[in-house]
C-alpha cells in the first residue's frame, strides 16, 4: 500500500520553525528519525519512508502554501494514487495549542493551503490532520502570528506533539482514517 503525506509549508529559511510550517516540520522529525533525506523533485521536496509493509511518499510542496493544490495534484497523478490514501498536514488556528484532529473531510475553514487543494480538486472530501496553533494574537495580526515562531513553551511541547501526529499517521495507513481518528480526536494534548 502507498500513502501520499502531504506537509503543507512555505519554502525557505525564514519560514522554517514557524507555525505554518508545521506539516514540514513533522515530515521533517519522521525522515531524520528514519535516518531519510528529503530529494527536490517537480513542485516538492520528496521523501519515501516505510511502516509496516506501507510506503509513505511524503512531500513538502514547493509551491508555498497559497498554491498546495497544485503540488497535490500532480503528486496524485504522478503516484496514480486515490485522494483517500493521502493525508494533509495543516495547521490550524482554530484548535488550540497541541490539539490534533483528523478528519475524513470539511471545509477549508480559511486556510489558504487547503482553500486552494479544494478549488484544484473539486471538492473537500480528503483527509486532513489538523494541529491546534491557537490564536494568541491581537486583531488584525493574524499573518504575523501564523508565519511567526513558536513561544518557548510551545516549541518545548513541539517534540511530543509532532511524535504524536506521526504515530497517528501510521494509524492512518494501517489501520484506517475511522480508527485513527477515534484514537487521535479523543485524546487530550498532552502539553
């Protein structure tokens, strides 16, 4: 089986380490942790691990945030691969800090990654997991906040979290989104 995991993520490096970035950051911890590499390829950075039996063809698109859709497009075309066996990795300002959240489905909910892999695609009917940035920040400065670094507290948290959003990954593909998302959606961060 293959699963396509897309990071989403603005390339370069004054956005890495920072709260968009999230879905780079775990992809990044699972390669180094798998003693992997990340290869530049067409509209992504390209990393295959293996889990169980299972290929993970794990991408950090290259064509920022706004334009996600068109990395996973091509991926999915590339790979000959079902939406349904891909999981998207976003942040998400909605949730909390630490909260994680797969969902089979649903709107953007303002997120311009997923905003645009919804108007490529056709529809919202993707995975996603979800990680809870909060929304500590004064109005009108919400850019500022999500391209912004963590507080210490937060990056702190950040090894045990992105550890937790990899193990549900591998739920994800080995046991299905239903069972990773009962196991994942009640449980409490762990901050």
């Amino acid at each position: 089986m293959k699963h396509l995991i897309f990071g989403l993520g603005n390339i370069g490096s004054e956005h890495e380490g920072t709260r968009h970035n999230i879905g780079f950051s775990i992809l990044d911890a699972w390669a180094k942790a798998e003693g992997e590499r990340f290869e530049t390829e067409r509209y992504a950075m390209v990393a295959r691990l293996r889990h169980k039996g299972h290929t993970f063809v794990c991408l950090k698109p290259t064509t920022y945030m706004n334009l996600s859709g068109n990395a996973v497009r091509y991926w999915l075309q590339q790979e000959k691969a079902s939406i349904l066996d891909a999981l998207v990795l976003v942040d998400d300002l909605a949730l909390p800090f630490g909260t994680l959240r797969m969902k089979s489905k649903g709107s953007a909910g303002g997120h311009n990654g997923l905003t645009h892999i919804q108007q490529t695609l056709g529809h919202d009917n993707y995975p996603r997991l979800r990680f809870g940035i909060g929304d500590d920040y004064p109005k009108g400065r919400q850019s500022d906040y999500v391209l912004g670094p963590w507080k210490p507290d937060e990056a702190a948290a950040l090894p045990l979290l992105i550890d937790q959003c990899v193990e549900a990954i591998k739920t994800f593909a080995t046991a299905g989104i239903s069972h990773a998302m009962t196991s994942l959606n009640k449980r409490k961060p762990e901050l």
